[in-house]
C-alpha cells in the first residue's frame, strides 16, 4: 500500500533541526507512528514502541537505561509519562537538536500525570486526520483559504470545482478508514475503533468506572456536533451528575476525540455567549457515533447543516495546524442570535466565514457577519465570506464574498 505523504512532514523535519525533542501528538491511527517511522529510512536514528511490554516495563523502572542511545524515536509516550524527566535530564546534560522524537496519541500538555512538559525543550506538533485535500492530494497547504487573508484578494482566484461533503464526512480522514469504499466496511473500523479507545487508550488516560456510561457520552457529544456546548443537558440525557459529565469530555478532550471551540471575544462588557462550540476531530468517527450509516441517514437530520460546519472544520483545522503559532480558529455568537461559524484569524488578519448548504446567497445571509464587524470594532476591514454548495462567485459587498465550498471536497 502507498503511503500518502503528510502536510506535517515538513514541519517535524523543522523542528528537529531547531529543538532537541519534537512531541507528535494526535488521536489513535492519524498516522503518528508511520510518520516518524519513514524516517528512519534516511537517519540513523533508534525506535522504540511503549506499546511493546519489555519496552514500557524499562521505561517505568529505568528510564535512563532506555533512552541512552540517540537519536531517539520513542512511540506511544503517554503509556510512561515519567520517562519525560529522564529526557529532560539527558536534554540539559547535552543540548543536541534532533535527539528525541516523542508520538502520544493523548495531548500530553492537558494530562494531570505529566509533572514536565520539557518547556523550552521540545515542539509539540499535532497530526490531524486527513482533511480531503490532503487525502486526495489536491490543492496543497490549502492555498485557496490561505488566500483570503491577502489583501488583494479576488473571487476569480477561488476554485469553483464541485466536491461531495457528505461523501467526505462519512469516510472521515484516519487513513485506515478512508482507504475503504464501502459504509458497511467503514462501519465495521468505526466500530474497533470506538472499542479499543474505550478498553485500552482510556484506561491508560484516567479510570473510568462504566465504559457504558462513557461511550454514551460519546454518542451524545456526536448528536451535538457543531452546536453550542451544554454541559447540563448532556449529562441529564446521560443520568450522570454534571462533574462526570465534565471529566469524561475532559478525556475525550484530552484523547484528541472532540474539540471545544472557543468564541471569540470582541469586547468584554458586551453581552456575547460564552458557551464552546463541540466538534470532532474526525467526521467519519463523529458521524458513527451519531449513528449516521449512510448518505440517507445524513440527509434526513434536522441538523443538516452543522455535519456541513463539521465537514467543512475538518479542512479548517488543518489549515490552522500549519502554523499553529500565527493561526486562530474561533466562533462568534451574541446573546441576539447574531453568529458567524467560523472567525479565522492569521496574525490580527480576520476572516469571518458563513457556511450555507445552499446554491444561492441572499443579501440578508450577511447578517452575523455584518454584527459581527460592528461588534468588533474593526468594521469593514474584516473580511466577510459565506461559503455555499453553489458554483457563483462574486463579489457581495464592501469586502464581502461569496464563493463556493465544493473544492475542499475533491
């Protein structure tokens, strides 16, 4: 089988020649340990795989012993968090870039256990699943969104290729799953997969006293994808007191399984929901938990359009994981109702973006961003754009487009 090159590749080979240890972070299956194995084809490096017992019973009683011999790429960290205090050691005893490449498919920067998080040490890089650019191979580094921050920006530049969200969304990006063509053959992955996060990946993270209750939590965060978080009324649906409810989101946090999108804050004495927005890192595994079988079970939800906002945060946040450090992802909500899906931020440029599941853009669809721009105080020099299931291009306003979302789909 071929192995599809990932975006991130050019970044860890940056970072290793800057920082002495570089942490790959992700969800189970993105790909981590393929990743950091193709190198070895060109360094001389050492690996070692915490999922390997002998390996893991010598990281937890003489760590020092196991990663003497550098480089190092040590996969699957998080089973023996300790062993980051014998490599900060050996860090500060001989400052070398490259020494250490760590994989964790927990983000260790929100695990309690972690007492070192090798600051000033180490990068952390996070591999996302597939966004279907990257999958596919077509329109690299997502050059076409990147272009709505120039200011010479023009709606002739935007592809107008037509794609298949929904086709998409229920393969998901972890490579194992978007390599099979069936549903019933993904559903069956979909189904391991749930299985061994809740029996094996979760018991190391934290213990969790019913797998039954979690998993229900799982299948409740997947109905809400794309909508505001209530912590309240998940944990009333799931009879489970609310501080269970908050811990298990906390791990399927911190297991790279949901994300909780932060809003953005124009002014703080203004009356805005502070309330998240829940996503999933991966579509496909959000849309199994949902029980979402098939493309006729997608277009009967009532909720139709926010497995669209899902679909489309899969390229979003794959756009943002290119530059971590000069790129925001947020949303913007009032107590009104005025809201806009998505705020993209890249060095104080701001973007704010619409996302419709429609062909045709009417003037008043610009409502949230224009409240949006009022709001925060910067007006017209926000760029606004409504992202539709049309093929038009153009121009709707002062700084306003409209342009179709087909080509993040091939």
């Amino acid at each position: 089988m071929d192995i599809k090159e990932r975006w991130c590749r050019k970044r860890l080979l940056r970072a290793m020649r800057i920082m002495p240890a570089v942490v790959v972070t992700g969800a189970r299956q993105t790909g981590k340990t393929t990743l950091v194995r193709e190198l070895l084809r060109s360094e001389k490096r050492h690996y070692r795989s915490l999922d390997e017992l002998d390996t893991l019973e010598l990281a937890r009683t003489d760590p020092g012993t196991l990663i003497a011999r550098q480089p190092l790429t040590l996969d699957e960290v998080q089973r023996a968090p300790e062993v980051l205090r014998a490599i900060k050691t050996a860090i500060d005893a001989k400052r070398t870039n490259g020494s250490f490449i760590l994989t964790g498919s927990a983000n260790l920067l929100l695990m309690n256990a972690v007492s070192e998080s090798l600051a000033g040490r180490a990068l952390y890089l996070e591999l996302l699943p597939f966004c279907p650019c990257e999958f596919s191979g077509a329109f690299e580094d997502l050059e076409p969104l990147q272009a709505l921050f120039s200011p010479t920006f023009s709606p002739e530049e935007w592809p107008d290729n037509r794609g298949d969200w929904q086709k998409w969304l229920l393969r998901g990006g972890m490579p194992s799953a978007a390599l099979l063509n069936g549903d019933e053959e993904r559903s069956l992955w979909f189904s391991g997969y749930v299985q061994t996060y809740l029996e094996r990946d979760l018991r190391q993270l934290s213990a969790v006293a019913g797998l039954a209750d979690f998993q229900r939590i799982m299948r409740l965060a997947a109905n809400r994808t794309g909508r505001l978080l209530n912590q309240s009324d998940i944990a009333r649906d799931a009879a489970l007191p609310q501080p269970t409810c908050h811990r298990y989101l906390n791990l399927l946090e911190t297991g790279y399984q949901i994300v909780r999108l932060s809003p953005y804050h124009t002014n703080p004495s203004q009356s805005l929901v502070k309330a998240k927005k829940l996503l999933f890192n991966d579509g496909g595994i959000a849309a199994y938990l949902a029980g979402i079988d098939g493309r006729q079970a997608l277009e009967k939800r009532m909720d139709l359009g926010s497995w669209l906002e899902q679909a489309v945060f899969q390229s979003v946040q794959a756009w943002k994981a290119l530059d971590p450090v000069g790129r925001r992802i947020s949303f913007w909500r009032d107590r009104r109702g005025n809201e806009v899906d998505f705020v993209l931020e890249d060095k104080n440029t701001l973007v704010a973006v619409e996302i419709k599941n429609s062909t045709r853009v009417m003037p008043s669809d610009f409502s949230g961003i224009n409240s949006f721009r009022t709001a925060s105080g910067k007006g017209s020099t926000v760029r606004g754009v409504i992202l539709h299931a049309g093929s038009d291009r153009r121009i709707a306003g002062e700084n306003c487009f409209s342009l179709p979302f087909g080509w993040m789909f091939p």
